[in-house]
C-alpha cells in the first residue's frame, strides 16, 4: 500500500450509527415536544465540536449542555447495539492489517464506551492503538492526533486519514496527511466534496 499507517474515524465510518444519533436526537426533541428533524437536516448541521449541533436545535440559555450530552449517550447506549458495522468494515481492516499497516483508531467519542463498543463488535484487536476522547464533548481530536504522531513518530507522508465529516479532513490536513471521507456517515456526500478530497461510497473503495 502506499501508506504506511491509516487513523480510522469511529462513528459513521467503521460503525454505522448515523440512525441510531437520529434517533437519539429525535427522542429528545420529542421530550420536549417539539418536531423532529429528518437526515438531510441532521447531515447539514452535524460536525465538532458538537455542542454547533446542540445550539441550533435546542435553546442552551434554557438547557444544561451537560445534561443535554448525559440525555444524549443515555438514549444512544440504549440504541447502539441494534446497529452494526458499516458494510466491508472488518474485512477492510483484516486486510489492511495483513498488509503490514498500522492502524490507528482516533475518535471523538469518549475512550471507555470506545473501548466497550470496539471489544464488543470484535474488532479491538484489528488496531495497534485506540484513541478515544477524554469526556462527551467530542472535541480535541486534532490534538490527540497531533501528539499521536509525535509520541509514535509517525511519517505524515505515510499517514492516510479516513473519515465520514469534513472535520476529519479538516485535521488530516493539520498534520499533513491524507484524507478520504465516507458519504454513507453523518455528512451529506455534497457537503464532504466541499473538503476537496476523494469522497467513495463503501469503505473498501480506499484499495482503489
């Protein structure tokens, strides 16, 4: 392959839970009796930091934003295991470590329930590193990605970065790697083509 190491993007790209946040959204809107939202609004809106999201659609001079995240995760870790994996996913990163690839699992989702979901799809033991967030705020992804390069002394030549948000180019380009972004996670392909980065539809595109 041409690299030498991938940092793989978690929600939306290797786990297929876009329905699963909409959903989650949805309850608690419901909650507070006022309408839902449809995927091409969640799409337009969704990014990190993720409390944009949150200001938009629920009045945080009213709300508690911590509250807001703890009513959040409640209800996603309620609805998470009737999800699954995105299409190819384990087959792609049993290849992609049989190349000789290292892989990199970075995260915005906090580093204990990133762990949990991981062991219990299996797929664990596919990365040579798991780097989750320190709380729900899913913020600071670029950072970790930063220090992971230095403390591993990893070649951003080297580095390819797939994601499913135009954030996830956004820190590629920090740190001088390549991206790929997935148009079946939580952005519209028309808004991740604004990234100005290869866009595929099915994650073992990227052997292309």
């Amino acid at each position: 392959m041409k690299y030498s190491h991938v940092f793989w993007d978690w929600n939306g790209t290797l786990l297929n839970d876009v329905g699963t946040a909409l959903r989650c959204v949805n309850d608690m809107l419901a909650a507070r009796s006022m309408p839902p939202i449809g995927l091409e609004l969640y799409h337009e809106h969704i990014g990190t930091p993720i409390r944009g999201f949150y200001e938009k659609f629920f009045d945080l001079s009213l709300e508690d934003y911590d509250r807001l995240l703890a009513e959040y995760h409640k209800l996603y870790a309620q609805y998470l295991w009737q999800t699954d994996l995105a299409q190819g996913a384990v087959d792609v990163l049993k290849r992609v470590k049989d190349s000789g690839v290292k892989q990199t699992l970075l995260s915005s989702s906090e580093h204990k329930q990133l762990e949990k979901q991981t062991k219990h799809f299996e797929v664990y033991d596919l990365f040579d590193h798991v780097l989750g967030a320190k709380d729900f705020q899913a913020a600071g992804k670029t950072q970790r990605a930063q220090n992971h390069i230095r403390a591993q002394n990893i070649s951003a030549s080297g580095l390819l970065v797939v994601g499913d948000i135009v954030e996830d180019c956004q820190m590629a380009k920090s740190v001088g790697a390549d991206c790929m972004l997935l148009a079946a996670g939580h952005q519209s392909r028309a808004r991740l083509e604004t990234a100005g980065v290869r866009v595929i539809g099915l994650l073992d595109e990227i052997f292309d």
